[in-house]
C-alpha cells in the first residue's frame, strides 16, 4: 500500500505542470478562503473580543436572536424541504399535466434576488397589500417569522427539489415492483420502500436549506421588522456602530452551527451514496393513481406555481407603474433612472464582474475536482473541504473576514505580499475583493458537479492518454473537460447567477468605485422606492436569462475532442 502511495506521488512529481495547478489551487483556497476566515477568528479571541463572547452569550436580547435564528432556519428547512419534495415527488411519480412548465416554474427563484421576493410579497400581502387589504380588506402583518417562512421557502425550495428529484429518478423501481409481487399496496411501499431510500435527500436538503436561511441577510432586512436574527445583527454592529470586534463575535456565533450543519449534511451526503442503487435504474417508476392523492398533490403544486407566478408577474408589473400597490398608472421612469441614472454604472460593474468571475470559478471547480477524484496526494481531503467553505460559511461572515484581512496590505519582513484589496483605495476600486468572493462562492458548486461527473468516467480514457505520453494538463483539456462539458455547463450557469444574485457576502465590500446591483436594490427597498427596485430586478433577471443562453451556445457546442473520441480517436 505504501509503495503504491509513493509511484502515485513520484507520478505527480514528474508532472510539473499538475505540481504547479496543484500548489495554485491550494494557494487559491488559503488566501481566498482560508486567511479572511482565520482573520475574523483571531479578532473574535484578540483582548477586546473575548469579553464579547461572555456578554453576547449571556445577554437575553442576544440569546433570543440566537433562538430566532435557529427557529428561522429550522422551519424555513422544514417547509422549503416539503415544498421541494412534493415538487420532486409530481415531476416524477404522478401522471400530470405541465410537469414542464413547473419545472420551468420551479428554476425561476434562482435567477432573482431572494429578497426581490421579499419585496413582492410586501407589496401584495403587507398592511397596505394589493390582495391583503385591497381584496380582503385586512391589515395583515407580514413582516416577521410568517414573511420570512413564506419567502425563504419560495426562494430556496428548489435547492431540494433539484436534490430530490435527482435521487427519486436514480431509485431503481425494481425494488417498487418486487414489493408489489409480495403483497405491499402503494402506500406501504412508499413508507416502507420508497421514504427510507429517500431520507438521507431529504435531511440533506433540510441541512441546506437551514444553512442558507440562517445566512441570509437580505430578506430578514427587508422583511424581519421585529424578528431580529444574527445576519441583521452583524450587519447593524458593523454599519451602524462600526464595530468589527462585535461583529466577528457574533460571526464566530453564526459560524458554529453553519458549520456544524454542514458537517452533518456531508455525512448524509455519503449515507445518500450508500443507499442509492448502482447501475442504471431499469423499468419504469410506479406512478400514484388514486384520484385524491394524485390531485390532491397536484393542486398544492399549482397553488406553489400560481404563487410564484404571482410574485414574479408583481416584480415584472411594478416596474412599469408608477407606485406599485398605490398608482397602476404606466411609466418607464424606473427603468430610466437604472438605465440612464445611477444603476447603469451598478449594471456595468456587475455585469463585468460576474462574467469575470464566472470562467475562473468553473474552472478552479473543476480542476479541484479532477485533483480531488484522479489524484492521491496528502491534504487531499482538506482541499476538497477548504473550496467547499466557500459555499458553508455565510456569506456575511466572508465579508467581514475580507474587511479584516484584506483592508491593508499584508506586510511579512518588509515585503508586502498582498496588497490592499478592500475599499475605494483597494486594487481597482475594491473590485479584485469582490471577484474572489464571486469566485469562493460560485467554485464549490463547479466542484460538486465536476466531482459527480468525473465518477462516472472511465480513468481508463485518461490512463490512455497518458500511456501516448500526453501529460495531466493536455489530457484534461482534451480529454477529460470536453467530457465533463454538462457539468461545466452547469457550473458556469450558477457561478453567474449566484455572482449577479447575491448580497450577503458583498454587502460590506462595495465601494463609490465598484456598486453592484444587488446593494442599489436593497438601497431602494429601504427607502421605499419598490418601483427603481423592481426595475433593477427585471433588469437583472434578463442579464441573467441572457448570460445564460449565451453559455448554452458558447459551451454547450459539441467540441472537435467530442467528435474525436466518439469517432475513436
């Protein structure tokens, strides 16, 4: 074993090239990832922040926003967990109508703003809602746990549905029909058969939407009103008291469950790859007849769908009124002033910085992942967990780790080894600090989907290419990344989303120099000004819808290594 160890890492010598991708990839993670991380710890344990720890975790005002956000994410998991099963479970077990369009439906909340939703729902079930009072005549109070729940789990549901529905099509029905030949009914087989085979999804996809609820900022700042949780917190103790010390304290506190979930949802991860079936499924999946149960299942999803629909036809119709919920009158004003005002320079910014970030991020993704799967080295493992913090730790902390490591240079023996990155006097205006947050954000999903892929290739491809005396690198680019081009695919997509989407882990790192559309929409949500708002999101979702038509032709091309292989080489 030894000796196979030591021709594995004389093989990696020998390549200087994979010796160089490797050692970058590892520098990338540390400085990216890991040294804002280790930043914030030592500022949370330095002298002014122990006493903080004593204070925060005794104080009963603390102590409730502690429970608030663990409450938050609890039902926010519960409810999108459901949402998203019941999704999976009609696109695949029910005989239906539209499965399609609810597919389609379903992808929408993840090429939006979270709390563009949040600011819908505002506008049609607030005090003064369009459907609350205007239609039923009552002065419902949204803003809370209820408006969080209701958000959350309409914008983060299709993390599970995506999750589930992957494992029920891979559940092999043979199992459903030799239950059926012992006697089981339907019902039985679903609770004895087909749930069991599903829990370990179903537990991961509660863990992450729990992760993602408790890390969210801006819907709690849209929407929280009274209902304060940590993400709010930090974000008033370092905007509004200028108090970096508190807000590592209170980051470290957020970080210890999110990081402890995270842990137990790569637990499940593998319990999911041991009770997954191998092989290709055979036959086709028993479907649910019974009348009640089949449109019963099938009504909560359209009323999901017509919600959904209802929300975005809102951010689409408010952009294009004058108040929305008060003046239905038609205007283009919103769009001028995104378009010729202040938001055309928000537009250019993260538009150019999104799709800067987008091909690093799917291609550190997928290499990692091909050192990770082809590749035995020592700190492998610890490789594959640093890039996947990027995606574990809250965004919100992630910013405050960059403020506090990277606001001045790093100076070791009078040699600045990196230079100031954050703020207005920061490398191009702050702007590197945000596309390395694009990058550590967006590279775990690359990684996840490259990882699955390569699994599913025969290493005898490559082992072939190297025997001709090609080296790692050109086997990877005309080997191995043509193959994997799916998921490349897929990670690119949602590194631009999530870079054009996403304000909790930059909303401390813009500048008057670099202003990203994410922070002017929150901007004009609290200040009221839901019309600019709306705007911004149309605006948005169409660079998005673009972007990602643009990479379906550009990548999803069949390349001339495709072609090479399936014609034999």
């Amino acid at each position: 074993m030894q000796s196979q160890q030591s021709r594995k890492l004389r093989a990696i010598l020998k390549d200087p090239l994979l010796v160089i991708t490797l050692l970058l990839s590892i520098f990338f993670v540390i400085i990216a990832i890991v040294l804002p991380l280790a930043a914030m710890v030592r500022e949370s344990v330095s002298e002014a922040g122990l006493p903080l720890f004593q204070r925060y975790l005794s104080d009963s005002v603390y102590q409730t926003i502690l429970l608030n956000t663990l409450v938050m994410g609890t039902v926010v998991g519960v409810v999108g967990t459901a949402v998203g099963f019941l999704f999976a479970f009609v696109q695949v077990r029910l005989r239906v109508p539209f499965k399609r369009l609810i597919h389609l439906i379903a992808l929408v909340p993840v090429i939006s703003p979270p709390f563009a939703v949040a600011t819908a729902v505002i506008v049609l079930f607030g005090r003064s809602g369009t459907i609350s009072r205007g239609v039923f005549g009552v002065r419902y109070d949204i803003y809370g746990l209820d408006g969080l729940t209701l958000v959350m789990s309409l914008s983060f549901f299709t993390v599970a549905y995506l999750n589930l529905r992957g494992m029920m099509e891979a559940l092999d029905p043979a199992l459903d029909e030799a239950a059926t030949n012992l006697g089981a009914n339907k019902w039985r087989i679903f609770r004895t058969v087909t749930l069991p085979m599903l829990l370990p999804g179903v537990a991961s996809s509660f863990l992450l939407l729990f992760v993602e609820a408790i890390a969210d900022l801006g819907n709690p700042l849209v929407l929280g009103g009274n209902y304060e949780v940590l993400a709010t917190r930090i974000y008033v103790t370092i905007i509004g008291l200028y108090e970096t010390t508190g807000a590592a304290v209170l980051s470290i506190i957020l970080l210890v469950p999110s990081l402890t979930v995270f842990m137990i949802q790569r637990y499940w991860i593998g319990r999911i790859r041991v009770v997954s079936v191998t092989g290709k499924p055979s036959g086709t999946p028993q479907t649910i007849d019974h009348p009640l149960v089949r449109w019963g299942l099938y009504a909560v999803v359209l009323v999901v769908c017509a919600l959904i629909v209802l929300i975005y036809g809102t951010i689409i119709t408010g952009a294009f009124v004058q108040v929305p919920g008060v003046r239905w009158d038609f205007t283009l004003d919103h769009f001028d002033f995104v378009i010729n005002g202040i938001g055309s320079q928000a537009m250019r910014d993260t538009s150019a910085l999104s799709a800067l970030a987008t091909p690093i991020a799917g291609l550190i993704g997928m290499i990692i992942a091909y050192l990770v799967v082809r590749k035995e080295f020592l700190g492998r493992n610890l490789l594959d967990f640093g890039t996947m913090l990027g995606i574990a730790v809250p965004g919100t902390i992630i910013g405050i780790g960059y403020i506090l490591m990277f606001n001045a240079p790093l100076v070791v023996g009078g040699v600045t080894l990196i230079p100031k990155l954050t703020g207005g006097q920061g490398i191009f205006g702050g702007a590197l600090a945000i596309i390395l947050v694009y990058i550590i954000r967006s590279a775990p999903a690359a990684l996840r989907t490259g990882t699955a892929a390569l699994s599913q290739i025969d290493p005898s491809i490559e082992e072939a290419s190297f025997s001709l005396g090609a080296d790692s690198a050109r086997t990877f680019r005309r080997i191995t990344l043509p193959l994997i081009r799916p998921a490349f695919l897929a990670g690119l997509i949602y590194a631009f989303a999530r870079s054009m989407t996403t304000i909790s882990a930059i909303v401390f790192l813009t500048t008057p120099q670099t202003k990203i559309m994410t922070q002017q929409i929150l901007n004009e949500v609290e200040n009221g000004r839901y019309g600019n708002a709306f705007a911004y999101c149309v605006i948005l979702i169409v660079i998005v819808l673009v972007a990602i038509s643009v990479l379906y032709f550009v990548v999803g091309t069949r390349t001339g290594a495709e072609r090479r292989l399936e014609g034999g080489l």
